[in-house]
C-alpha cells in the first residue's frame, strides 16, 4: 500500500477549500469532479510538504457525506492508499479485522478504477484505490 491522501467531508467545495487554503496553505487544486456513483464531488490540494488533501461534498440524494456532517462525525473522514489489487488487500485487512464498508466500485476521480472503504479497529477508515 502506498499512500495517496487524506479525505476530508465538507458542505461545499468552495468553502473547504478557502478554509484549508487559510489554515494548511493548501494550493495546486484540480478542477472539481463530479462522480454520480458516489454521490460527491470532490477536489484535491496540496499543501507545501507535499501532502495530498481530498474534500468530498455532497451531490445529490443519498450521498455519503451530509448525514455525517450533520452529525458532526468522521470529518476528517479517511486515509487513501494506492494498491495494486483490490480484492487481495480488502481480504487482507478483514483478516486484520477491518470492516468493508462501502465498494469495491469504480470512482470517476480515479478514471473509474476500483475503491472501497474499510473500517478498523481503530475506529479509523482506509480507503483503497486500484491501480489499472
């Protein structure tokens, strides 16, 4: 597993990124994405020591995002990691005791390539990008 970024849950694209330009120095953004599979839109920034930030909004209907925010829970959402095969390493987290909570399914940000998200034990989320 190779690390990718950490995903933050925000209520609007502009307004996640002009906080995390303010407070982190966050810049080097791409252009917005929006993925209906998901039900988010999401961009990515860096900050100066060259760690990747993705915020995740909410789109749509069902989205996994607004319940949480309106909860105030799991802000600070996940910690991506890039793998080779996705099936190998979600067995192999389960035997770590790690939950499946959401995919394996394609994710537009990712030209469609395989994520999931896990749980652990540590009451922390993983998420997992297939590389193709």
């Amino acid at each position: 597993m190779k690390f990718d970024h950490i995903g933050v849950f925000v209520s609007t694209i502009d307004s996640g990124r002009k906080y995390l330009e303010s407070i982190l120095h966050i810049a080097n953004w791409t252009d917005p994405i929006e993925d209906p599979v998901q039900k988010v839109i999401v961009q990515f920034g860096i900050d100066k020591s060259g760690i990747r930030y993705e915020i995740i909004a909410p789109c749509g209907e069902g989205n996994p995002v607004q319940p949480l925010l309106l909860q105030s829970k799991n802000i600070l959402n996940h910690v991506a990691y890039n793998v080779d095969d996705i099936d190998i390493e979600i067995k192999r987290l389960q035997v770590e005791r790690c939950i499946l909570i959401s995919g394996p399914s394609p994710a537009v940000a990712f030209n469609s390539n395989k994520i999931a998200f896990l749980y652990t034990p540590l009451r922390f989320i993983i998420e997992l990008i297939e590389n193709k």
